[in-house]
C-alpha cells in the first residue's frame, strides 16, 4: 500500500508541474491570437478611414453619418464600427500590457484581463508545449508545489478516512464480540 500511495503522490506532482507549466505557451498563444485580431481590425479600421475620407468626411463625422441615418441597418452599422474601434483600443493595450510584461507574469496579466471570446478560442486551439523557456520552468515549478500541497491534502484525507475507518470497525468488532460472548 506504502508504494502504490507514492506512486500516486508523484504522478499528482508531476502532473501538476506539467499542467502549470504550459501557462507560459498558453500565454504565447493568446498573444499570438491577441496581434492576429489587432492585425484584422487594423484592416477594417484602415478601410472604413479611406472610404470616409474619400467621402471627405473623418472618422468621426462618418460615424455621425451612421447614427443620423433612417435606416436601422446603417444604424447598426455604425455601432459595429464603434465596438470595433473599442475592441482595437483595449486589444492593443492589452498587446502592449503582455509585450511590457516578464514571460513569467504573463499568464497572470491574461487571467487578470483575458478577452473571454479570445481566451476560449486559445483554449479551444491550443497546443501543448515542450516548457524549454525560464518561465516554464518556474510555472513547472510552482506545479510541482501545487501538486505536492494537494497530494499532502489528498493523502491527509485518506489517512484521516482510514483511521476513522480502522477506529469505527474496532470498536464494532469489539461490540459484536461482547454480545457474542453473551
């Protein structure tokens, strides 16, 4: 039994510091993702720009164009081009946040400020990385000591059970006896 509950308290340690230790590619992956979206929106932003300027109008004034419009459609049109414009701002101080931020820190700034749509894509394509980098190794780290602090807990919890187990069964055993004897 010794053997098989430290197999056991190994493989959760080890798991751990390999779970923890793909924060950092994760992190590279949404940053990845993150100037993949800013590239695009920078396209249409650029796009809707010449095509107002070409109506000798700016950014904002076309916008006005949009809100003042009859038609509903164009309304809503111009909203989707301010949440565009909003999405490319906080998208790029976000880029710029992650690209300011130490490798190790980064997978905490993007829990702390993660676009959800984003962060599920992330998750959803994700591929798992070999952690060569500093910060995979004290992600991998801080695994390991997750890990050992939940198997501590796990086999605290089972040794508890077990006592519990051993003393409940005595003292049946005990009163089984006394009746027998009787």
């Amino acid at each position: 039994m010794f053997l098989v509950r430290r197999v056991l308290v190994i493989l959760i340690i080890a798991s751990f510091g390999v779970l923890f230790s793909q924060a950092p590619e994760f992190a590279q992956q949404y940053r990845q993702r993150l100037a993949g979206a800013i590239d695009e929106l920078t396209t249409i932003i650029q796009v809707f720009d010449e095509q107002a300027n070409h109506a000798g109008l700016d950014r904002q004034a076309a916008l006005n164009v949009y809100a003042m419009s009859q038609e509903s459609f164009l309304r809503q049109q111009g909203d989707g081009m301010r949440r565009s414009f909003a999405r490319y701002q906080a998208f790029s101080e976000q880029l710029e946040d992650l690209s300011a931020a130490s490798p190790i820190l980064r997978p905490l700034m993007i829990i702390r400020q993660a676009d959800q749509r984003l962060l599920a894509n992330v998750w959803r394509d994700f591929v798992p990385a070999l952690p060569i980098s500093i910060a995979g190794g004290v992600w991998g780290g801080f695994g390991v000591f997750i890990g050992a602090v939940v198997a501590a807990l796990l086999g605290g919890a089972v040794g508890l059970a077990g006592r519990f187990n051993r003393s409940s069964g005595t003292k049946m055993s005990s009163r089984l006896r006394g009746r027998a004897l009787q």
